[in-house]
C-alpha cells in the first residue's frame, strides 16, 4: 500500500553498542548524499574535460570519447548486482568503507594512465568500486525507513547531492584552468578519501541482525527472486530503468550538443547547472509533500508531466526552430519531473522486499543503471547534429515508463492496484 509502514517511524538504527549512536537525521541525509555524490562527481567533472582528455591520448572522434562516461556507468552498473549479498552477510559499514577506499585507489590510476586503453580499464574499475556507494547507501536507508519516509530521505539525499552534478561541469572547468586533466582524477581521490574517513567516523552499522543472511546460492537466488516475483517492486524498478536511460542519454549528448548544434561548448557548464538545478528543486519539493499525498500521486503526475514536456519539445527539435534558449527551458522542466519521479520510484522499488534489501537494492542497481547506460548510449550515439533523436529518446522512455507503471497497477494511476 502507499501508506506509511511501521518501520517508517524508525529513526535511523544503530548497532546497540556502536560508539557513534548518536548520528543525528541531518548528518545521516549529509553523509547519504556524500557518499551518493562519488557516483555524480566521476560522471559529471568529466564533461568539459572530454575533448582534452581524448586529445591528450589520441582520440578525436566523439563517439570514442563518450566511452569514458559509458565505460564507468557500465562498471558501475555491473558490479551493483555482488554488494547487495555481501553486505546481508557482512554488514554495511565495511564494504561500504572499501569501495569508497577502492574508488579512490582507482582515481589515482586514471590520474596516471599512459594510454587511453588503461583510462577505459581504469574507469570499469572506478565504477566497480563506487557502486559500492549506490547499492549499500540504498540499503542503509532501507535498513532505517519505510514508506514514504523513506521517499522523504531519499528525496533530501537527492537534493543535497544533486547541487554537485550542478556545480561539477563548472567545477571541473575551473579545474582545468589550473591543472590538465589528469587534475580531476586527482581531485576524485581527495574526496573519496575524505568521504570515506567521515563514514568510518560517523556511520553505524545499520543492517538488523536478524536480517543477516549467509553468502549461498540458495539464500542470494532466493532474494533475486523475490526481487523479481514482487509485482511492485519488479514494476517501478523497470520504470526507474527506462527514465534513467533518459539520464544517460542526456549525460552522453550535451557535449556534442553545445559543440555541434548550438556552436557554443562554453556554455554547457553553466546551462547544465541551470538544467540540473531544477532536479534539486524539484526534489526539495518531493520531501515536503510526499508524505502528505503519497508517493505514487506525485510521481505518477510528475511522469505524465515529463511525458507531455518532451513531446512539445521533440515537436519543436523536428520543426527545425530549436535554440539553446528552448532546449534549456524543456529541458529544466523534464528535469524537475526527474526529481519529482525518481526517489519515490526507488522508495516504491524496495518498500516491500525489506528483508532482502541488500540483495534487492543489488539487483536494482545493476538493472536500472545498466540498462539505463545501455539505453542512454544507444540514445547518444544516434546524434545526428540535431536535437532529435535526444528528445525522441526522453518521450519514448517516458511513454515506455507510463505503459510498465499501468501494467504494475492494473490500469491505476496515483493509486495501488486493487488487492494490493
């Protein structure tokens, strides 16, 4: 139901006898966002930094670059699916820790690459690492909230980490007035170590131990399963899916964008922020009344809103009358139903599967980020100079997006299914 569960008042659990039991609801929505933010800041510092990298190692051609986005969310999404079943068994705080520190080790690498080839590796195994921040930082938040508190800290946690995606294209261009490109990777190491010394500070163990489960086939396949069999969480896991790959598609085309469309790549940073802003206001919005009207009205409304944005923008891109001015303007608003959709899609993904949530937040992750890379470089790499085949993407992962949600509620909208 889309109610308020009772593990939703919980605040955040501690172990018993953990020396930080007094972690306090802001610091843990900070610490979340941190932590959520490595992820943001190894995708988004490299935009402005894309042609130089490939001209320092020899690759000029677009579509080759847009690897070294492509390269880390496939890394990243891949190995989402094997912290879920480690961290049922071990708890969350060390393998949290060791990807954080293991993030960091892997940006020192790419700072020092020779060759394009090892950048590529480099970047897998960056993303490799910090999944770790994804799947168990989704866990830990399962493992202390419910319900539509749950879609309210996540929805804090977005806002917070959401302001670094605003600020890193601009950051890293203004990085790279100081240092060459190798500078951000060292940049990306720093802020994986200071991250991981608060969390080994501050941060509990969160798992229940009565939620432990053995590292076995049985158990781990019993979890996926459940994962896959729960009409809810199997619904609004696929539609994070689709609305992700609209993401990435996006990530990977706003450089060619500026450069070949609009004839003016300098103004990407500032426009990004402008256009990713909006995902932090709209998600601000989401923690004040999502608890109020419930996570499936608002983000079953804000999706109908994407939907109908990005059909009058792909109408305007195929008239021909595109400028920044209305790329920037639709896109804002697509983003600020991003906001308003995407942590109640996740609340609603792993509300019913809390006793597996290490293993279900595993699956999902490496599903939604995944096949949103695959789907979002499929989108990029169709660039034909034009705006189009962005905004034909976004209306189709929304359109895509409508039709899973209707099937997961029986016809529904802003309601469960009857008999849920």
């Amino acid at each position: 139901m889309d109610g308020t569960t009772p593990d939703a008042q919980m605040a955040p659990h501690v172990a018993a006898a953990g020396p930080h039991a007094g972690v306090g609801f802001r610091e843990f929505v900070a610490l979340v966002a941190a932590m959520m933010a490595m992820n943001a800041l190894a995708i988004d510092t490299m935009l402005p930094a894309l042609p130089q990298i490939g001209g320092s190692l020899g690759i000029t051609d677009e579509g080759q670059r847009q690897w070294i986005i492509t390269a880390y969310l496939l890394g990243f999404g891949g190995a989402n699916i094997l912290y879920g079943p480690v961290s049922d068994r071990f708890g969350r705080r060390p393998i949290l820790l060791g990807g954080m520190a293991f993030y960091a080790l892997f940006s020192l690498g790419t700072a020092i690459t020779p060759t394009f080839e090892l950048l590529l590796v480099c970047r897998v195994m960056q993303g490799v690492a910090v999944a770790a921040t994804r799947t168990v930082t989704v866990s830990v938040v399962r493992d202390c909230y419910g319900g539509r508190q749950m879609a309210r800290v996540m929805s804090l946690a977005m806002m917070v980490f959401i302001i670094v995606p605003v600020l890193a294209p601009s950051l890293g261009q203004v990085l790279m007035l100081f240092v060459p490109w190798r500078g951000l990777f060292w940049a990306l190491c720093l802020y994986g170590v200071v991250v991981a010394a608060w969390a080994g500070l501050r941060l509990p163990e969160t798992l229940h131990p009565e939620y432990r489960r053995p590292i076995a086939l049985g158990s781990i396949m019993a979890g996926i399963r459940r994962s896959l069999t729960e009409r809810q969480a199997l619904g609004y896991m696929l539609t994070q899916t689709v609305i992700t790959s609209a993401m990435f598609g996006f990530i990977n085309s706003v450089e060619p964008i500026f450069a070949d469309v609009f004839h003016r790549p300098k103004l990407m940073p500032a426009v990004f922020a402008a256009i990713a802003s909006m995902m932090a206001v709209s998600s601000l919005i989401n923690s004040r009344i999502v608890e109020r009207l419930g996570t499936r009205r608002v983000s079953h409304g804000a999706l109908l809103g994407f939907i109908a944005i990005e059909l009058v923008h792909l109408a305007i891109a195929m008239s021909g009358h595109e400028t920044i001015r209305s790329f920037a303007l639709c896109q804002a608003l697509a983003m600020f139903c991003f906001g308003l959709s995407m942590g109640n899609f996740g609340a609603m993904a792993m509300e019913p599967l809390a006793d597996v949530a290490g293993t279900a937040a595993s699956l999902q992750g490496f599903v939604t980020t995944s096949g949103g890379a695959l789907l979002g470089f499929a989108i990029s790499q169709s660039f034909n100079g034009t705006t189009v085949p962005m905004t034909a993407g976004f209306a189709l992962a929304g359109l895509a997006g409508l039709a899973i949600i209707l099937v997961t509620e029986g016809g529904r909208l802003f309601r469960p299914r009857m008999g849920a």
